[in-house]
C-alpha cells in the first residue's frame, strides 16, 4: 500500500513566511528556518517552499533564505517561484533542493518541463497549478494567483504530464484558507487524467479533512496544508495518527 504524505507549505516573500486566504490578504507568519526546523522534527513528509512573489516582481528566488532552511531540515524539499529557465533549476537544486516547482515559467514555456525532465529526471520536476473556477471551467491562473492565462486545467495537467512532469501539485484558490476540506471535484477531475502523483493543496482546517481527501480520493498520493500548521492549530503527527487510525497508510 503506499504511504501517503503529509506536507506543510512555506509561502516566503521578502524573507518572511507569509499567508492569505483565496491568495490575498497576506499577513506575515514566522521566520522560515525556525518552520523548517520544527516541521522537520515533528514528522513532516516534505517541505515546499515557495517565493511567491518572484514570478510576479521578475526576479529570481530568494537563495539565501533557500539554503538557510535547507541546512536545517532533512526531509525531502521542493522549491518554486521564479522558475523560468533550466539554470534556475541547476541554481535552485545546488542550493538544497530536492525537487523543483515550476509554474509561471512552464506556461509561457512548456517545453521547459521536458526539458529539466530530460537533464535532472522527471521526480525532480514538479508542476504547480493554481486553479480557480472562471465561468464554471477549472482555469489555470499564473504569477502567484494573479494573472488568469485562460487555460483549461484539464487540458494543462495532461501537457505537463505528456511533457515529463514527475509530480502535479494542485492549489485550488477557491479553497485556499477557507479551511472547510479540500476541493473534492477539482481534485478528482485532475487526478484522473494523470498517471503520476498528484499532491492536494487548499482547504485544509482539520485533521478530518485529510481523513476524508484519501478516502474519498485514494488516487491522491499527498495533502498540503500551511496556516493549520504554521498556527499549531494541528500538529502534524496527531494527523498522522488521526489517519492510521482510519486505516490510511502513513509513516508515523
């Protein structure tokens, strides 16, 4: 049976771990090393950490904050934000990444996934899609929630697929913050025209919602979640545990 993971989000900008709701309303949080360090030790799966604003101000991602959380932790790390170019792979992977993120930069550029696929592996490419419901369609939206590219998410989950992405996390911006649960039917509509794992993003208030995302969705390999935890509102582990005890397979 395989072991699903449970990962918190560092959303970064100007060195700080922020958070919003619906990608707006972004209040500062804490320090990103000191969350680093504590998601670390109390069970987390993975780490992502995102620049969320180097897309959207053209610039590259905040290396120095990178390798100060890197050098804490020693949990699989995923980071994104301002991903354009292979080199920015090459820059962000030396800096103590495991895996890399792209989003902004594959949608203007979607040969860069198979691209980075070809040169690191595909379980080193991740695509990030951010969703958001437009006129009752699931539309892709870019440069951190910003900018609505008009492209179906259906249809963009399968390119990234076909061009080598090893991994889709998918950020439902309707759900984000709200904590009532995951967007189910977004979830199902994507995760059923991919065959590579697929990690929820979005909604997340409780350890029930978790429970309730792999049980409806067993096809979901992971859930992510940040305020819930970056607040200590729920520990990771008691997550865990909520899941093993509804029969979810999780390493505790």
């Amino acid at each position: 049976m395989i072991t699903k993971r449970i990962i918190p989000c560092l959303d970064v900008r100007d060195g700080r771990v922020v958070k919003g709701k619906n990608f707006v309303g972004i209040r500062d949080i804490d320090d990103p090393v000191k969350l680093g360090r504590r998601y670390n030790a109390e069970g987390a799966d993975e780490l992502v950490f995102y620049d969320i604003t180097a897309s959207s101000e053209g610039r590259k991602l905040f290396i120095d904050v990178l390798e100060r959380v890197a050098s804490e932790i020693f949990i699989p790390l995923t980071v994104g934000g301002g991903i354009d170019t292979i080199d920015d792979f090459s820059r962000v992977l030396k800096a103590g990444a495991d895996k890399v993120s792209v989003n902004s930069g594959a949608i203007r550029n979607p040969s860069l996934i198979g691209e980075a696929a070809r040169k690191y592996g595909d379980q080193c490419v991740v695509l990030s899609m951010d969703i958001k419901r437009v006129d009752g369609k699931f539309t892709v939206f870019g440069k951190g929630g910003r900018e609505n590219t008009g492209l179906d998410a259906i249809e963009w989950a399968k390119r990234g697929f076909s061009e080598g992405a090893g991994e889709l996390v998918v950020n439902s911006i309707d759900t984000d913050g709200v904590r009532e649960g995951f967007d189910m039917e977004m979830l199902e509509a994507i995760s059923s025209v991919v065959d590579i794992p697929v990690v929820a993003s979005g909604g997340a208030g409780k350890a029930e919602h978790f429970v309730a995302l792999f049980k409806r969705l067993p096809s979901i390999d992971a859930g992510l979640a940040a305020g819930i935890f970056h607040n200590e509102e729920v520990a990771i582990f008691d997550v865990k545990r909520r899941l093993r005890e509804e029969g979810v397979n999780v390493r505790l």
